[in-house]
C-alpha cells in the first residue's frame, strides 16, 4: 500500500474572504495550485489524501474549483475535513459534494485505516477539533478490533501534546476530549497522521507515531506512506519551484486572507522520515 498526502492547501476563492483577492494573487493563484496538484497526483500510488484545510474558507466557489482540478485525475482521492472546510457548510453538504462519508474506515492486507472527523461545523472562532460521543465510541471499537494490526489514522487536528503546537490553543482536538485514553488501548502500532498547525512534526509516545504535516503553501511537498512486509515508512518529497514559482508563493503567502502562515514550517523539525516495523 502506497499513499500520497498533502496537508493544508488552502485553496482561496478569487473573492476572498471579506473582499476579492488582487489580480497578483489571483495569478499567483492559478499558476501555482495546478502546478502543485499535478504534481502531488503524478504520485503512482494507491491513494492521494488531502489531511483537511484542502479550501480557504470553506466555499462553494472554491470546493467547485479545487475538485475540478482533483477530478481530472484517475485517483482514490481521500479528502480529510479541516476546520476551514467547514466555516460555510456542514458536514452533510460538505458529503453531498465530495461523496465521502465524514468518517470511515477499512482494512487492506492486514492493517486498518481510519479517516476522523475533528472539524467543528460553521465555527470560524472556535478552530480547534472535536469528536461526538458516537465517534469516539465507533474507535474505540476499531481500536479493539484491530487487536495488534498496526492502525494508520488520518485526521485534521492532532491530539495535544504530541506534535509541535499541539498544545496551543484550539491547536489540537479539545483536551477535554481523552484521545490518549482511546488509542493507548491499542495493542501493536499504531500511525496518527494529521495537518492543522501547519508545521511538519514527528513524535514518538509509546505504541504511537505522530506525523504532522505542514501546510502547502509554507513548504510545497508531498508526503509518501508506505506499507509492505511488515513495516510502515514516512517519507518527504520536496517539490521543485522555479523562480516565478517562488514569487508566486511569496504573493500568496502573504496575501491569502485567513491563511496562517507559519515560518520555517519545515525547519523546525529535522526529522523528515521515518521507519516503523510492525
Ligand atoms: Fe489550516
């Protein structure tokens, strides 16, 4: 098993936010994101996911968009629900577009694969995750049932004090919600793999490995997920930029409305692999 991820894209509507974004963004805008989405489903692999914040500001204009360019691609494309995904529709509009339940999960040669839902709906002023009482009962489940089959989470937010800014507030899912009682129940290995700080990050606490993605827009690259002969590896491609292709971020980066922009996303931590047997 082989599988592309991205975190935060942020793709932005050409109306913005509170008001529409400069002819300069703008063509930063469509020079970049095709560049980059081309690139990352260039990527031979089994599925592409995007770990949430895949759209600016939730809207109608910008998912049309981002899944024109998604769909002309004979991909698995798995869309994690970020918190920015959800600031002008909830969940059940969000399905009725991407065709993606809000959580789900499977099983394919010996390991499981859960997809969460961490992003509150229609709360722009409270950006940090949370999770229903029916969800976190559902993976607990999971959890039990996997018994010692590594299981591979994909989520917005992370859990707190695990990666780098979790512990910020409205960073990670809330702390009053006990993740760690759930996933420490879990015998074997287990893989949590979210975006939402926009810093890369990989931790280790016990049974678990932490693998926080930065947003795109930050440091443009393509994370690859790799599950063979017992053993699970994480790794970073870093996209090639041309010159324009840097002046494009540049604009964009700090131009994009409601996009946090974190420097050194990259840098603050070394570590960009990793390799886990199970
Ligand atoms: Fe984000």
């Amino acid at each position: 098993m082989k599988i592309a991820l991205i975190g935060d894209l942020h793709y932005p509507s050409k109306n913005g936010v509170t008001k529409p974004i400069e002819q300069k963004i703008l063509q930063a805008r469509d020079e970049f994101f095709p560049y980059f989405l081309n690139q990352f489903f260039s990527e031979q692999v089994d599925f592409h996911i995007a770990l949430g914040d895949l759209t600016n500001f939730g809207k109608a204009d910008e998912y049309k968009e981002v899944y024109q360019f998604i769909r002309q691609y004979d991909s698995n494309f798995v869309h994690v629900i970020g918190n920015h995904d959800l600031y002008q529709m909830g969940y059940d509009a969000v399905q009725d577009f991407t065709k993606q339940k809000p959580y789900d999960f499977m099983e394919k040669d010996g390991a499981i694969y859960v997809r969460l839902a961490t992003a509150r709906e229609l709360s722009p002023d409270n950006y940090g995750g949370s999770l229903d009482d029916q969800q976190l009962l559902w993976l607990e489940k999971i959890i039990h049932q996997s018994r010692t089959k590594p299981v591979i989470i994909f989520a917005h937010h992370p859990l707190v004090d695990t990666t780098k800014f979790s512990n910020r507030d409205m960073y990670s899912i809330d702390p009053a919600i006990d993740m760690w009682s759930i996933l420490s129940q879990k015998k074997g290995k287990g893989f949590y793999l979210n975006g939402h700080t926009h810093v890369n990050d990989i931790r280790k606490k016990e049974q678990w490995n932490f693998c926080q993605c930065c947003a795109v827009m930050d440091f443009p690259s393509i994370r690859i997920l790799t599950i063979e002969a017992g053993q699970i590896s994480f790794s970073t491609k870093e996209i090639l930029l041309s010159e324009r292709m840097k002046e494009n971020l540049l604009i964009l980066k700090n131009g994009v409305e409601a996009f946090v922009s974190e420097p050194n996303a990259s840098e603050i931590t070394s570590i960009r692999e990793l390799t886990v047997c199970f």
